[in-house]
C-alpha cells in the first residue's frame, strides 16, 4: 500500500504538469462563420505558458507567447478586429496525453495595428484562459505584438 502512494505521488504531479502542444489556432474577424484555421506545426513557437506569470526554474519568464511585455500596456483603448483561439492537444498519443482532439485553452483579442488585449476577469472570454493567468494586473489590457506574431498572422487577415 506504501509503495502505490508513493507511486501515485509520483505520477500526478508529472500528469498535471503536463501540457499539450499548441494544435491549432482560428482566427474569427467580422465574418465569424469562415475563421481561418491553422494547424500546422509552426504555431507551436506562440506557446501560451510563456511570459509573466510563468516561472522556469524558479526565474519569472519575460519573453514569450504574442506580446512584446518589454513594451508594456498601452493607455490608449483599442477596437478589435478579430479573437483568436489557441487548442492544445497531442500531435502523437503518449502515456500522458491520450487524446489528439484539440480543447481550446485560451482566447484574446487581436487588431490590424498590431495590438493583443488580454481578457480580463470581467470579459466573457476571460473563462477560456484558465490555462494561464499571467498576473501582475496584465489581464484586461492592450500590449502591442511581437514582430513574430505580426509576420505570422498579417498575411493570413489580409487575403
């Protein structure tokens, strides 16, 4: 009995620090019956568990996800264009994830003049990104994007 709570110990938390992989992004603009959805394997730089908040190592990360932090909040309200989706899932069945149907783990806002609004706790959106809470009173504005994800998505919105 000793050994199989150890086990359980052991593997719980290894299955709760497991995330998926980002699977696929959509992209909703004004026409939200054609989102534009992308699967392949490149989102996978846009990793949601990045940035504030996230802790590696013990070091709060400052880099990662769609927004340049360096830059900060901007005090001018923006208007936006199109929300964006990001699934997580597995791109192959492992012992710690056993299904490659894709669950959305986080929503945010997206405009053409390069900025992404994170929602904040009073947004509806908001009950989607219980994947990552970033903190720091980041949750409910506008940052602007990073070059990365301004190269990526621009030639998708605009066709």
């Amino acid at each position: 009995m000793k050994n199989l709570l150890l086990l359980a110990m052991l593997i719980v938390p290894a299955i709760m620090s497991a995330k998926g992989d980002l699977v696929k992004i959509t992209i909703k603009g004004a026409d939200p019956s054609t989102p534009i959805e992308i699967t392949s394997p490149e989102i996978g730089v846009f990793n949601i568990w990045a940035g504030p908040g996230v802790r590696v190592n013990g070091v709060e990360q400052t880099e990662g996800f769609i927004i340049d932090w360096s830059k900060g909040t901007t005090a001018q309200r923006q208007d936006p264009d199109y929300e964006v989706s990001f699934y997580e899932g597995c791109r192959t069945i492992t012992e710690y994830c056993h299904t490659t149907e894709p669950s959305i783990v986080y929503k945010v806002f997206y405009n053409k003049e390069g900025f992404v609004y994170l929602p904040g706790k009073d947004d509806e959106t908001f009950k989607f990104n219980h994947a990552m809470y970033h903190g720091h009173n980041l949750e409910g504005n506008w940052f602007q994007a990073t070059t990365a994800w301004k190269t990526f998505i621009t030639p998708l919105i605009t066709k």
